[in-house]
C-alpha cells in the first residue's frame, strides 16, 4: 500500500519522470510531440503527488495544534479507535486503517475524531476511499441506528443496514433517511428534539450513526479543522437530546450480561480459568480420572495406566 511520505513522493515523482524520458530515448523523432505529452502528464502526476503530500501534512500540523490547544491528544494512526464498529464505511473493503487519530473531553463528553481510509476493489483496480468520522461517547452500547441525507448518500444507503423507518414529520422525512433494526426502537432514538437539531441549517453535509459506544458523523473527504468544534457542538447536542430511558434500560441489560458472564467464569473449573493451563505443554491429567474408572470397570490392571510425562524430569 502506497503511504505518503517525503519519501514515497520524491520517489514517485523521479520514477515517473524516468519513466518519460526513458521513452523519450527509445521512440524516434517523429513522436515527439506525443512524447511532449507523456512528459507533461508525468510532471502532473508528481506534481499531483507533491500537493497532495503537503496539503496531507499540513492537516497533519493542524491537528497537533489543535490538539495542544485543547489539551488532547493526537496519533498518526490507532489500530483500537475503531473496534467494534461494523456498518459501512467501517469493516469494508481491504487495507482499512485508522489515521490521523485526535481525542480528548469536550464539553464534558469524550471525543474523538480521526480518518479511516479502504481500500475498494474494482475490475479496473484498486478505488482509495477516505472518510472523516467525529465521534462523541455515550454511556452504553446501542444497536446502529443510521440517519442519512437523502439527496446525497444514495450509495451508503444500499451497504448500510436495517430497515428504512419513517416520522411524522414531512419535512424530516424529506431530508433525513432513517434505517434502523426495529421501528419501535428507532422511533424511541429519534425523538423530536433530536429531529429539531437536525433540521436547523448546520447539520447538513455529513450523515450520522448510533452505534456501539458513540454517536458520530462521518462525511467522504476531510472536514476542515476549523469546523470540528461546531460539529463537536452538534454531536454532543444530539447525545443530549437521546432518551434518558432508553440508555438506562441498554445499561442495565448490559449489567445483567456482564454479571452472568462473571457468574458462569466463577463457577468454571480452575483449569478452565488458568491461563496456559491447557496450551502449556505439561501434563495436566484430564481425563485420567475417567481413564483408570473405565479399567477399573474392566477389571483391568491400572499399572499401565497414563503417566505424567514430566514426573522424571
């Protein structure tokens, strides 16, 4: 996979460059202007891989900034940001990554805002996609609930999941496209304070997602750093306007899991909760208990009984 870098660029740039004038060399003269052409698209092409490598970079410089001003935190990429995140543009596509990675508290709220980029095969070749996600943390695992602008993401509404759920509301409808696993539940989600917020004249140009811990909006292409915290400011007002029941009773169902999930580990037998204990390569007896009760069944001899293969050593 190609990764921008000073590196990578001047190499591209002096490869594609050689690659021209190495042509130039081999044809006659009579193609000239035609090798004029090849050498021009060359320049272009590195020239488009310059540009691109310094507007990368200076994102990249914005978002230390921004960072050391709130006091986040920033990393060039994160292999956990992500985890758990399944709908489209996540768990799509080859060579996925999660780049340029900012988080911290805003507003009260945990946050974190980042690229993730696929790749997305073609019969023609590999397509790149980017993505920009801005996240805000809610306090328990929901199932996705997407809400998509219906003039502009036609595509994402076919790979997202769930169910198209409509609202009273004419003019929500006509600008919202809501999918979702059961109507009851969305029509819980999206109250009319949260479809109020998102019907004011900012929220437009992204769509946006509940799923697992967040409520994020994700848009293609890259949201200039200086719009962040008004889209912080949009996510946090509709983390807000979320019902209070509806994460109570997802909380107390996901405290009875756990609970039961610590039960059954506690009663489990001590071989089955020691690490290795199964994988360590030594002998553990399993089963030779049941083994000599057998024999013994038999009327056999228990001397040829199994042996622990390190008694020894």
């Amino acid at each position: 996979m190609f990764r921008l870098s000073a590196r990578n660029v001047a190499a591209s740039a002096v490869a594609l460059l050689g690659l021209g004038f190495s042509v130039l060399w081999m044809l006659p003269f009579r193609s000239f202007w035609g090798l004029v052409a090849l050498i021009a698209i060359s320049i272009a092409l590195a020239a488009y891989w310059v540009v691109t490598f310094i507007q990368q970079d200076r994102h990249r410089g914005e978002l230390r900034a921004l960072a050391a001003r709130l006091g986040w935190t920033y990393a060039e990429r994160s292999l956990t940001v992500a985890r758990g995140l399944t709908s489209y543009p996540f768990g799509h596509g080859a060579e996925r990554e999660d780049v340029d990675v900012v988080s911290g508290v805003f507003q009260g709220r945990r946050c974190v805002h980042f690229t993730h980029r696929f790749a997305e095969r073609s019969e023609d070749g590999d397509i790149r996609q980017e993505f920009q996600i801005t996240a805000v943390e809610l306090g328990a695992y929901y199932p996705t609930v997407d809400v998509l602008p219906d003039d502009v993401l036609a595509k994402a509404a076919k790979l997202v999941g769930g169910m198209d759920v409509d609202f009273e509301s004419a003019a929500f409808n006509s600008r919202w496209r809501v999918k979702g696993p059961d109507a009851r539940y969305v029509h819980d989600m999206i109250t009319p304070r949260v479809m109020d917020r998102l019907l004011e004249d900012d929220a437009s140009g992204f769509a946006l997602r509940i799923e697992g811990p967040y409520v994020f909006a994700w848009r293609a292409g890259r949201l200039p750093t200086e719009k962040l915290g008004a889209m912080l400011g949009l996510l946090i007002s509709v983390a807000k306007a979320l019902p209070p029941h509806v994460e109570r009773t997802l909380r107390e169902a996901q405290a009875a899991e756990d609970a039961d999930r610590a039960a059954r580990e506690a009663a489990a037998p001590e071989w089955a909760r020691t690490s290795g204990a199964l994988t360590s390569g030594h002998y553990t007896a399993l089963g030779a208990q049941e083994w000599a009760e057998q024999e013994r069944a038999r009327g056999g001899q228990l001397a040829s009984s199994p042996e622990d293969p390190d008694a020894d050593r």
